[in-house]
C-alpha cells in the first residue's frame, strides 16, 4: 500500500511568489491535513479537508489556502510568500476521524528567500 | 496557553534504561492521544495510540493516560540508540471530528 506522497520535496521561492503543494494520501484516506513544522513552532495545524469539504482550520492567515478533490488528493497554496513562511510542510492522511491517528507524507520543504 | 505540552529536554538516557516522555492538556474534552517519533530529516511516525485511562504495551513501547490528571506518558524500555528521536505527543477531542493537535515535542538521545 502506498503511503502519502507529497510533491514536490523541495522549493525556493522569492517573497511575493506564490506556491502550490500537492499531496497525496493513501488509498482510501479520505481526510487529509496540512502542518506547518518550524523549529520553533513545533507542528502548526493549517486545515483538514474531508470528503472535498474543509472541516477544521487552523490560526493561519487567508493567504494559506487549500482545497480536496474527489479522489481525495488535496493541494494547499500560499499566496504573496513572505520570509516567515519557510518551513516544512506536512501533509497527513486519515481514514476519516482523527483519533484513527494520520500518517504523514515525507513533506515539502519550503525556503522563501 | 498551549493545548498541548512537552518538555522539550533534550532528554539523555543511557543504553538500556528506561525513558519517560510525559505531556500535559489542557482541553479536558480531549479524548484520544499519540504519540509520534521523528527522526532528523524525517516526518513523523506514528508508534502509539491511547484512548482510555491507563497503561498501553506494545512492544518496549507503554502509553500512559491519565484524564483526570490531564497527562500522557510514554516509556520506553531498554532504550536503544535507534530510539534516539523527537518524540511528539499530540490529542484530539469531540471523538476525531476535531483537528490533531501537536505538543513541541521532545528530543531523546539515547548514549551508548
């Protein structure tokens, strides 16, 4: 069974570009959560789609966004990046209710310079 | 106030000894907890769940969770220098409707 694939590994973007991050979960995961890891922050809660519906957000601003497909692939963006914003993201996948625990794709690894 | 809380260490144990990792919650509603490991450059994985009052085994691995106290515990037994990891504590609440939430983790070396 393949696990949660996240494309790409690694960016480098310029402060105002925007980005894309694509992620996969296993097959059958229909929810899917994005983290934010800092060293100082720890893993910060972004979103979690279910069913193509987000169902939690977390204290990000509306420049960090996302959204589910049908066949559950989920994509967030960033829009106007700033410095602040690189750190690796962590996308994780759930066969539906959080307190199954999620798996974690390897993550995307963003540097805005 | 943070939901979630850990000692962030780092914690040093030697070879063969027992580690304990202990976090705290303040969401009394919370009522399922994990514990992940993750290793440098790595995501993370998960190694246990707890859902109820008490001690879970598995393997060298035992979760401890305590509601009333509002704590989670993770021992490890004759830890090995493969343990030496962060290990994160995280909760969720209203029975998996809501989000996972993450403690800072807590960085374990194990010394041969």
């Amino acid at each position: 069974k393949a696990g949660v694939t996240q494309t790409p590994r690694y960016l480098i973007k310029t402060r105002g570009q925007q980005v894309t991050l694509s992620c996969s979960p296993i097959s059958g995961h229909r929810s899917v959560s994005w983290y934010q890891q800092t060293p100082g922050q720890g893993l910060q809660f972004l979103f979690e789609y279910f069913s193509e519906t987000q169902r939690n957000k977390g204290n990000f601003p509306g420049r960090f966004s996302g959204r589910q497909f049908s066949n559950s692939r989920s994509e967030m963006n960033v829009s106007t990046l700033e410095l602040g914003d690189s750190a690796l993201y962590l996308c994780a996948s759930s066969e539906g209710a959080s307190n199954y625990g999620y798996t974690f794709g390897s993550g995307t690894r963003l540097t805005v310079v | 106030q943070k939901e979630v809380e850990q000692n962030s260490g780092p914690l040093s144990v030697p070879e063969g000894a027992i580690a304990s990792l202990n976090c705290t919650y303040s969401d009394r509603g919370s009522q399922s907890f994990f514990w992940y490991r993750q290793y440098s450059g790595k995501s993370p994985e998960l190694i246990m769940s707890i859902y109820s009052n008490g001690d879970k085994e598995d393997g060298r691995f035992t979760a401890q969770l305590n509601k009333a106290s509002q704590y989670v515990s993770l021992l490890i037994r004759d830890s090995q220098p493969s343990d030496s990891a962060t290990y994160l504590c995280a909760g969720t609440a209203n029975f998996g409707n809501e989000k996972l939430t993450f403690g800072t983790g807590t960085r374990l070396t194990i010394i041969p």
